[in-house]
C-alpha cells in the first residue's frame, strides 16, 4: 500500500520534478508554495487549511537539494510552507563554517569560507554529515507520519504506506550508473544487475537519513555515502557507494518520466499523464573557461558545471513533449517547467547566507515573469488581434510605450490600469512588447499574476495542477522580460521598490508622459459588457 492523493485529475496523473541546486532550492519550494496557493484560493478552502503536494502529484522525483525537499514534502506529506521554515533551518545547520564541530559563521565571511574550503586538502569534503544527520532527526522528529517515525527520526525507513510517491536519485559510484531511492514498493521487473540486486535485497535499510544523504554527497562538498553501511572496501562487490545524484541527473525529468508506468500493474495500460511540472532552483549564465587565470581549472569546472547542468535536460525535455502531444495519448499531457533566471549573480551550492536575496530576487522576477509571490496586478489585457489599427497608432509613441512598460512591471504597488482608454492601450501595447503575442488573447493578470477573473474560461485552468498550463517556457516566450529581469536585479530592487515613495515616483512620471494612474483602489473585475465579451469568445 501507499499513500492516495486525496485530489483527481480527470487528465490522468501530476508528476512533479525537483532539481539540484543547494541553497538555491529555496527558490522551487517558494514557487511551489505559490503554487499550492493558488489552488487552495481557487479550490476555496480556508486559509489555515494548506494544500500539501502530497495531495496533488501522484509521483515525484528529486535530486540532491530537490531530493532532501521531495522527503519533506511526499515521504513526510508536509505542506511547502512548512518545508520553507525547515530548510532554512538546515540550510543554517549544514553550511555554516565549523572548526572541529564548533561554528565559525561568525566570523567575516571571506575568513570563514577560506578556512573551511581548506578542509580539502586534508579530507575529502568541507562538510561532515553530521550536521545533515542532526537536522534530519529534528525533522522526522517533528512531522513524522506516526510514533514509529518520530521515534526513530533520521533512522526511521524510507519506505511507508503512508507516505507519497517520492524518488530520490543518487550515483553509484562504483557501478557507474543512477540508483533510484523509493518511498515505496517497486515490483516491476529489471535488468538482473549487481546494483538491482543489492538494492532488492537491502531496500528495508534504506533510511531517510541514508536516502538524504545519499542523494545530496557532491564531491568536496560531503562525504561518499556506503550501502549498506558499514560494508567494508575489501567487499566491494556487495556494496554501492554513493555520490551526488546531481552528477548524472541534477535534472530527474527523465527519470520521473520513465517511472510513470511504476504508478499501474505491468499488466495495466500505461497510465494517462496530466501534467509535468519541472521547478529549477535558478539559471545562472556560465562564464568562459578561457576568463580563468588558470585556464585548466576553469576548463575543469565549467567541465563539472555542464555535467550538472539542467537546463540542457529541461530544454531536451520540452522537445520530447512537443512531439507526445502530437499524438493521441499524449495530446492532453502539459509540460510547465519554471527556472527562473538568476542573472550574472553567481551563489554557491553552499551559500546559505543568500537566501534572502533568493527569495527576494523571486518576487522581483515574479512580478516579471508570472510567479506572484503575495503582490495584487489587477490588470487587464484586451485581445490584441482586434485591434491592429489600435497597434499601428500606438507605433508613433516609442518612448510613453517604454516608459509604460518599464513602469508596469517595476512597481510593487497594486495600480488599477484599466480606468481609461488610452491608458489601456499605451499598456496594452507595453505589455505586447514583453509578452508573446502567442499569449495575448488571456487576460493579463492570469499571464502576470495568476489572478481568477471572473467568467474567463483560462482562469479555470491553473498550472496544470488542476487544470492546463499557463506558459510553458519563460525563456521562450519572454525573452525580452529575462533580460529585464537581471538588469533590475543587478539593480539590487529590493533596496529601491520596497519604499512606498516609489507608487508616487510613478504616478509622476506617467503623468508626465500622458499616461494618468490613480491611487490604489479596490480591486474590481472588468466591466459587465467585457465579461460578456470574454464569454462569447470563449
């Protein structure tokens, strides 16, 4: 037995995939618990009542950072806010500097971090395991299913009936090959291997400690993990050593998409897939090796930094779907996967103390790319295709049409756009400037915010969750808005658009450019007569 979600979808199964990135994973779980926001808004339940994902996706996947989070939220069904406030804490347990145990975080940050990556010339790693020990059990401790969990902690076993359907990848490092770390019961039959058989017969010792670490052991970073514990070198040939998962698939898209048919009987047909979702934890450009002083050793690491890269896999990914969806079982199956860009910032694997510019570069880019994280854009965005003549007008305004844009999206504070006329159509054409026209007959704020509008058939249809999907790709689809993105974070933003000044400067300048914003009001639908109109067309 295993854990049902409680919701159905009448497409088939969600499957969702978590990606490696260290610290960076904060970032897919804000995105996640946005999204687990949404539906519980749409769904109508009570606020203190939050969705949990395990209710949502009947089978994930999760590498490294994405596997420690994928326990957290399938094999202890916790909700992602609640992961949020945990990975923090172990965030902060983890990678804070230690000097023989004891915490050097206190230190400057450039002594600090010279001593600890010295470790390695005289161990194999600059974190013990310890600590990931320690903030397991304080986990399972906390939010374990029943008494036996809460009693065993980080021993307690991966394995529950109770638990949702979760994978954890991980390399063998000593077989050269991807090593999947279950929540639950796999009977289907492989390829008789040494690997298999070890894992058939110890699946019982696989513990939530063990898969945790397991799945997050990069090289330098924390020490190689043995299976089963305790088997000695000279036995070789009845143990696996465990590396980093992220060194084959830091990206478990693949992985997640085969083990699909794990969901039926070998005898069932393959199962209907609703949706994929696939969250990154944040695209950073790479640099050219050839910048290095040391021209072997940047080769090497930019060697490393593609070898772990998931873009690359994502992009591979969405061609795959692209050709599923031309054919009948698969033409209702959606792909959404969400990285957002990281711009020219380059935060380490381990770089704890960045998180909070994490999370707030995410609301930045949010209000930019269609992530909302607690910001209100009630705007509106008439179809574009009835108004060509509209558009060859606005032609002449080059400058009010770039200041608009620029204004409309940098703003923090809810702005009501849809008073005027003219107004309408400065931003209507601002927005066609970042947005594709592919999206332009929805509503605005379902691309930028995810807002339900009345009466509008799109609104029904939320992130593939519930319904289908709202922008498959960002990167595709907005390329101007990620360019954007990086200059205003290379602006630092959170310093400028957190001071309520801000809403005035930009009244002003629109003002100026014949643009007139009032002061916020309550939020109001469209008018009767373009609910109507949405009505007829759809």
């Amino acid at each position: 037995m295993v854990y049902t979600p409680t919701t159905k979808h009448s497409n088939g199964a969600r499957l969702l995939a978590l990606d490696g990135g260290g610290v960076r994973g904060v970032m897919a779980l804000e995105i996640l618990n946005e999204i687990m926001e949404r539906v519980r808004t749409k769904k109508g339940i009570p606020e203190e009542k939050q969705c949990r994902p395990a209710d949502y996706f009947e089978l994930a996947a999760g590498t490294s950072t994405g596997g420690i989070i994928g326990i957290m939220l399938f094999r202890l069904r916790m909700t992602a806010r609640e992961a949020i406030d945990q990975y923090d804490i172990i965030a902060s347990q983890v990678f804070s500097p230690k000097i023989l145990g004891y915490n050097i975080g206190w230190m400057p940050k450039f002594i600090s971090s010279t001593i600890n990556n010295s470790k390695t010339l005289v161990q194999s790693s600059r974190f013990d395991d310890a600590s990931l020990k320690k903030a397991v059990d304080e986990v399972v401790a906390k939010y374990g299913l029943d008494d036996n969990d809460r009693k065993l902690k980080g021993d307690a076993p991966l394995q529950h009936e109770g638990s949702g359907r979760i994978m954890c990848c991980t390399t063998a490092q000593n077989r050269s090959e991807t090593v999947l770390l279950r929540t639950y019961k796999n009977n289907n039959i492989y390829t008789s291997s040494k690997t298999n058989k070890i894992m058939a017969d110890q699946s019982k010792n696989v513990t939530i400690s063990l898969a945790t670490r397991a799945t997050s052991a990069a090289p330098t970073y924390f020490p190689e993990v043995i299976f089963p514990e305790g088997k000695p070198k000279d036995k070789d040939n009845e143990r696996l050593v465990f590396w980093d998962g992220g060194l084959l698939n830091n990206n478990p898209i693949d992985q997640l998409w085969y083990s699909r048919y794990e969901l039926v009987q070998s005898d069932e047909p393959p199962p209907a897939i609703s949706c994929i979702i696939s969250l990154g934890t944040g695209y950073m450009k790479p640099d050219s090796p050839s910048e290095s002083w040391f021209q072997l050793v940047g080769v090497a690491a930019e060697v490393m930094e593609f070898s772990t890269n998931t873009n690359a896999k994502a992009k591979d990914f969405t061609r795959h779907v692209n050709t599923l969806n031309m054919r009948g079982e698969h033409r209702e199956t959606k792909y959404v996967r969400l990285n957002p860009g990281l711009g020219k910032s380059q935060i380490g694997l381990a770089d704890y103390t960045r998180m909070g510019e994490l999370k707030a570069w995410l609301r930045v880019i949010s209000r930019i790319l269609g992530i909302r994280s607690g910001l209100t854009w009630p705007l509106t965005l008439f179809a574009l295709e009835e108004r060509a003549e509209e558009r060859e007008t606005l032609e002449a305004h080059t400058e009010k049409l770039r200041i608009a844009a620029r204004n409309a999206y940098e703003t923090r504070e809810p702005i009501d756009v849809i008073t005027s006329h003219h107004h309408r159509k400065v931003l209507d054409r601002a927005i066609r400037n970042v947005l594709s026209t592919k999206l332009a007959r929805f509503t605005c704020a379902q691309i930028i915010d995810g807002l339900p509008i009345a009466d509008v058939a799109w609104d029904r249809r939320l992130p593939g969750i519930i319904g289908e999907h709202i922008i498959d790709d960002h990167e595709t689809l907005c390329p101007g808005a990620l360019e954007k993105a990086e200059r205003i974070f290379d602006r630092r933003p959170k310093d400028e658009l957190d001071y309520p000044e801000v809403g005035d400067m930009i009244r002003r300048i629109n003002a100026q450019h014949g643009v007139s914003i009032p002061r916020p009001r309550p939020r109001s639908l469209s008018p009767p007569a373009e609910r109507q109109k949405y009505r007829d067309r759809e």
